[in-house]
C-alpha cells in the first residue's frame, strides 16, 4: 500500500503501529532527527486527544525509499526502550 502526499515526491508505506501518541511523536521525532521523511495517521487532534485502547493507536509512516534505514532505527529505539 502506497500513499503519495501532496506536499512532496515521497511514496509512504507503514512503518509500525503505535500504541501511545505520545511515543509516536518521539518515534517521528527520532526518524526525521535521520532525515527520513515521516507522516503519521491517527494522530488525535484538540484539546481531548482520546488515550484509551485501539482509539490511542497512531500509525507511522515513512518515505519508502528510506524504509531499511528507519527499520534500524525502530529496532535501536525498541531496543533503548526496553533497557
């Protein structure tokens, strides 16, 4: 599955599932801190993001043509994270 985002010439594809936003946007942070270009779906807007179960779930997505390079830098955050 393919995503073209209308802002620039990269092909999207999903990257992992996360299960708290807030984690998500670190994971994004991290990515881009990389220069992998990152877009996340389900993300939740306003002053009451919902927290709770499938409703918290924030998918990330990243440029396909730097998909090897951001699947090392899952793997090290999961790694770093679990220490």
């Amino acid at each position: 599955m393919h995503e073209r985002d209308r802002h620039d010439d990269h092909n999207y594809e999903p990257l992992v599932v996360v299960g708290d936003p807030a984690e998500a946007n670190l994971l994004a942070a991290l990515l881009r801190s990389d220069g992998i270009a990152v877009r996340m779906h389900g993300e939740p807007f306003g002053p009451y993001p919902v927290g709770v179960g499938g409703l918290a779930q924030v998918e990330v997505w990243v440029a396909d043509d730097h998909m090897e390079d951001a699947r090392a830098v899952l793997e090290t955050w999961r790694s770093d994270s679990q220490s």
